[in-house]
C-alpha cells in the first residue's frame, strides 16, 4: 500500500511539470506569433513612407522657361500675354543666327514688317536673349502670341543672372528652353523700324552684350514710318506702368 502511494504521487508529480511545460511552450508560441506580427506595421510604414518621398520628388514643376529674342525682350512687351513672366537670366543660343522674315499667306499689318526668327547654321554663330520663367497656366496664350511659329526645345547657356549687367564669363548652367522657329517663310522680310526699337529697347533693358545690340541695330529696316498697332499695344504697357512711353533704355 505504501508503495503505491509513493508510485501515484511520482506521477502527479510528473504529471504537473509536464503540465508547466506545455504551459510554457504555449507562451512561448504565442510571443514568437505576436513578434512576427509587428514587422508588418513598421515595413507598410516604412513603404508608406518612401511612396510619400518619391511622390515629391516627382512632383511636376508649375513654370517653365522661354529663351525670348525678338520682341518678348521687353518686359512689358512680354507681360502683355504673359503676366506671370519673371526675368531668369540673359542666355546665349548657340549654333543659330537672327533673321527677319514673315511666313506665306500671313499679312505683316500686326507690325508692318517681318518678324524676327532663328536659322540653324554650322558656323559658330550665337543669338543673345532673355530667358523668361513663366507659369504653365501662360503656357497657351504664348503659343497664341507665336502662331506662325514652331515650339521648339533648346539648350541655352546661362551668361548672367543678374541685370543689368554682363559679364563673358564660362557659364556653369545650361538650360533648356522653350522657344519659337517661324515656319513657311517667304526668305527675307525686312522689320519695319517700330519692331526693331522694340527689340534694342528689351536688348539694353536687360543687359544684353554692347556688340550684339550694335549688330542688331546695323540690320536694315523696311523704313516705313506709320506707327503698327502692336507697336502702340507696347507703348500703352509702358505707359501703364511707368506713366511714361520713354525709358532710359529707349535710345
């Protein structure tokens, strides 16, 4: 009798530790399940949180840059069309030339003359001109302003970012821009003289190179004397702006 109560207490005995231990490795499973949970979090917010990075990296820039040498060298010529304009710098187009010419079947009364456009070349000419920052939202009204013409992509070289002066510095920026080829041309239409003050005027405006300006002003001139109606739309702006059609850069 005594034997067996020894025999039944050693199996209770046994029996509670193997009870323990069951509870145990339970525990044990259960905190290995719950640590296995939570990378789950951490890794949806560490994504959650590189999608957010990238988003704003690729955010779409709201303006974009216009290499102006024609008339929209003038500031308030510019600011006609384009009120949100900002001067950016003075830039230089190489491998291109100026020319004056106005496209087939288009009347020239808007100036009475040609209009100022870009020729490809392989010597090594340059064309001179302001580069404008202007608001995407202004984006189609200058396309309207350049109807005759072809949008094209450039690289601009980036001389000066500061007016009105110049220096011949090696730029460290080069830019792309959006700017304007006139297409159909007849080959050579003369500016009438109003045009060409239009384009000296925003030349020296804003510091373009003494020598360019010379050059453009030693371009002939259609010479004809009445006064065109985008002309009197420019002297109006000024006129609005400064109280005043005559501007120290007006000489």
């Amino acid at each position: 009798m005594q034997i067996f109560t020894i025999i039944q207490s050693t199996i209770i005995r046994n029996a509670k530790k193997i009870l323990i231990a069951m509870s145990a490795l339970h525990l044990a499973a259960d905190q290995k399940f719950a640590d296995f949970e939570k990378p789950c979090g951490s890794i949806f917010s560490i994504n959650q949180s590189a999608s957010s990075g990238n988003m704003a990296h690729q955010a779409v820039k709201d303006t974009f840059k216009y290499f102006a040498y024609g008339s929209n060298l003038l500031r308030e010529r510019i600011l006609i069309n384009n009120p949100s304009a900002k001067f950016y710098g003075i830039g230089k187009l190489n491998g291109y030339t100026i020319a004056f010419d106005s496209p087939e079947g288009v009347s020239t009364d808007r100036w009475f003359g040609g209009g100022a456009t870009i020729h490809k070349v392989n010597s090594p000419s340059h064309v001179y001109g302001v580069i404008w920052d202007i608001h995407n939202s202004d984006l189609e009204s200058l396309d309207r302003q350049e109807s005759v013409y072809n949008a094209l992509q450039v690289d601009v070289e980036v001389i000066s970012q500061s007016q009105p002066e110049i220096t011949e510095q090696t730029s460290a920026e080069v830019v792309q821009c959006r700017t304007y080829q006139m297409f159909k041309g007849k080959g050579n239409t003369l500016p009438s003289p109003y045009y060409k003050k239009v384009i000296l005027m925003g030349a020296r405006q804003n510091g373009l190179p003494e020598d360019y300006i010379r050059f453009v002003e030693r371009l002939p001139d259609n010479q004809v004397t009445e006064e065109p109606v985008a002309y009197k739309k420019v002297m109006e702006m000024l006129k609005q702006m400064h109280g005043t059609e005559t501007q120290e850069y007006d000489q």
